[in-house]
C-alpha cells in the first residue's frame, strides 16, 4: 500500500518518451509525416513550403499576400463557394505566414477527410487570384499595418529585427502599406509557381493506412516541381547597435535588447535555452523578479531565442513608462553581468530545470501538438536526436555550465538596443 506520509522521491534526471512521426512518400514523391495519436476522430493536415517564406521572396510582401489569396477563390471555386463547402463539412482553415516555412493547414473530421480534401487540394494547387479579391486583400492588410504601426511594442520588435539584420536582409525588412499596394495578379502567380508549388504534407490525429491512400489520390498524382532556389547569404548589421524613436502619444516604452547567436544545430544552443530560462524565460527568472516583483518598473519583461532557418538572436522584451527607461536598461544589465560573474545557487537552477521540464511535458498533450514537436525540428534539418539531447543537457547542465554560456554569448557588451515610445 501507499505511504502516503512519506513524499515520492525527486529525480533530477529528465527523461520523456513520446510518439514520432514516420514517414512515407506519395506516388509523386511528395514527403509525408503522419502523427497517429489520440482518440478523437479529428484530421490535422498541414501543407508546409520549405520554399515559400518571405526570405525567399523577389519581391516584398509577395509571400505573405499570395499565401493570403489562397483562401480567395480557385478555378472552380469562389471564395464564399470553399468556405461553405468547408463549413458544411465542420472543417476550417488556418494560413500561417513565415520568413521561413510558411504552411496551410486543414482541420477536419476523419470521416469527411475524402469530402474536403479535393476543395483544399485545388486551394493549394490552383489558385485564382482574382483582381477583384486582390485589391480587397491588399487594402484590408494595408490598414491593418497601419494599426500595428501605431503600436510602440510592434514598431520595437519589427525595429530591433532591423537592428539586427539589416534592411537588406529579409529578416530585417519592415514591409510598409505600398508595397502590399503595388502587388499584381502577375506577381503572386510567379511566386506560387515558382515557391508555394514545392510542399510536403504533415497529418496528425486519427490517422491510419486509409488516410495515406486519400493522401495519394488527390496529392500524389501531380507532377511537382523540383527545382531549387537559391536563398542570398546576408551579412548582419554591424553599423548601428541603438535606435531610439519618441511617440508623444505613447504611454510607454518599449524595449528590445539583445543579440544575433547561434544556431539550433550548435552543440551549444540546448546549454543556451536553459540559461535564457534562468535570466528571463519564465515568471521566476532573475528579470522578473528584480525589475517587476522588486522594483516594480513593468508588469511584465522576458527574454527568448528566437531561432530562425538561417539565423537566431536572442531578444529582452518589456513595455515600462518612459521615465523608467535607462533604470530599466540598468537593471537588465546589472543582472546579465551578475550571471556573467558568478553561478547560478542549486535551488535556482532547479527551479530553471524543472519549469522547463514540466513546459516541455505539457506540449506533449495531443496529436496536434506532437506534430508541432516534429515541425519544430524538421525545418532546421535536425531529427529526434534533438529532444534526446535536451533531455541529457537538462539532466547535467551545471551552474558553472551556465556562467560559462553568458560569458561566451550573452555579454551585455554589443547587445543592439531599441527603444519606441
């Protein structure tokens, strides 16, 4: 029987074991993943474009509005014709705009997958672009990059990838109302055929060998196209390191710190993750607690690592009134130099490891988000090997580990500073 006066014994060794994709190929070759996990008889489809970002782009905003219009209309199909047909059926759509790996994704009901499979086939591979539906799109995002705009967080963010990447780079490009307005029908036909006509097919939920065979008939019977793109290699922006805009309307600041860093495939970067937990990837690290439980300067400040298919950089992120600004700047850098200085106590650390731990446990709660577990992988080009490393890094990573990782990456000397507001 249970003791149940007498606590479980507590592990510091993480370990997880959970379903992984597989995958198989259609009749033309196309990847598929499937996930088959959980009991609901739900279809998660998911269409990605390894090729269809906006750093891939020749012209800008062509990703973003093409992938837009896909839900505009098709050969045979108006706009107000597929999303009937969707809803009659209880399936949904969802865009997704990236720099990077842009997807569409089809939600259904298992047993209707054969119904709407071929609306959302022909939505993939032949849409319309009607003129009339062009201008509407384009005007509609148009004003609501206006509003975002006028929001200093937003403004901050978009500034500080700027910062980082320059103008050039298309990590660091602002997309503004005109050039939304100058697309064309031309324009959006050219990067589909030549960008969003590469695709592989990622299906989680209620997924078995009936599935595939759909899969293949309205899939697997196109000939794709094989070509490949060559993406630019961009240098980072070495001239400035601080940007400063007032907003007299603006009730506060906002602030971005931070750097570029390594990349997911680096030995590093596992060590990297666990040391951003402990200065500002959860409500106990070190920022929250001094600059919003002590000093009381914001409601909220937290920092991440952003990693990007051909980059990453590592980002502090807060909004604090204006006067509070440089006490905050100080505060950020008083407590990177105390990490850079000395090792983290063994209750801080695990406290980081644990909260990480628990994070990473709870992403592992359906298909759906198993899926997402692969895809987060995939576009990098890494495999489960990943996971099995974050679990031993996060088993062992020391203290001294982690004051070695903020000696090595997150100086506060050379981080870019943005401030809107």
């Amino acid at each position: 029987m249970l003791d149940r006066t007498v606590a479980p014994k507590h592990s510091t060794s993480y370990t997880i074991n959970f379903p992984k994709a597989a995958e198989h190929k259609l009749d033309n070759n196309i990847p598929v993943y499937t996930l088959a996990a959980g009991s609901q008889p739900i279809i998660k489809l998911e269409v990605l474009f390894p090729l269809g970002g906006s750093y891939y782009e020749n012209k800008t905003a062509a990703s973003f509005i093409t992938l837009k219009m896909l839900q505009e209309g098709t050969k045979s199909y108006t706009s107000n014709e597929m999303s009937n047909l969707f809803a009659q059926y209880g399936a949904f759509v969802e865009l997704h705009p990236s720099f990077d790996v842009p997807s569409v994704t089809l939600y259904c009901l298992t047993k209707y997958l054969n119904i709407v499979l071929p609306f959302f086939q022909e939505m993939i591979l032949a849409p319309a672009f009607p003129e009339n539906d062009l201008k509407r799109v384009q005007s509609i995002e148009a004003q609501q990059l206006k509003l975002q705009n006028e929001k200093s967080n937003i403004v901050a963010s978009k500034k500080f990838r700027q910062l980082i990447f320059g103008s050039d780079n298309p990590y660091g490009k602002i997309i503004n109302d005109s050039d939304i307005d100058q697309l064309t029908t031309k324009d959006l036909t050219k990067f589909h055929s030549a960008n969003l006509s590469q695709f592989e097919l990622l299906i989680s939920g209620h997924v078995d060998s009936d599935t595939l065979k759909i899969l293949n008939d309205h899939f697997g019977k196109e000939v794709m196209n094989t070509s490949t793109i060559e993406s630019c290699e961009y240098s980072l922006n070495d001239e400035e390191t601080f940007i400063k805009e007032d907003k007299k309307t603006a009730l506060q600041s906002s602030i971005r710190m931070g750097k570029p860093v390594i990349d997911k495939g680096h030995l590093d970067y596992i060590k990297l993750l666990v040391a951003n937990q402990a200065l500002g990837g959860y409500f106990g690290s070190r920022l929250m607690k001094n600059i919003r439980e002590d000093k009381g300067f914001t409601y909220g400040i937290h920092s991440s690592i952003v990693s990007l298919k051909h980059n990453c950089y590592f980002v502090i992120g807060t909004d604090v009134k204006k006067e509070f600004v440089d006490d905050v700047i100080g505060e950020i850098n008083k407590e990177i130099a105390l990490l850079c200085a000395d090792p983290m106590s063994a209750n801080e650390l695990a406290a980081v490891k644990n909260h990480m731990f628990g994070h990473f446990q709870s992403q592992l709660n359906s298909a759906f988000s198993l899926a997402e577990k692969f895809k987060n992988i995939h576009i990098h080009g890494l495999d489960y090997t990943y996971y099995d490393d974050y679990m031993s890094i996060l088993s062992n990573i020391t203290s001294t580990e982690i004051q070695s990782i903020f000696n090595k990456y997150l100086q506060p000397e050379g981080m870019r500073k943005v401030v809107i507001g």
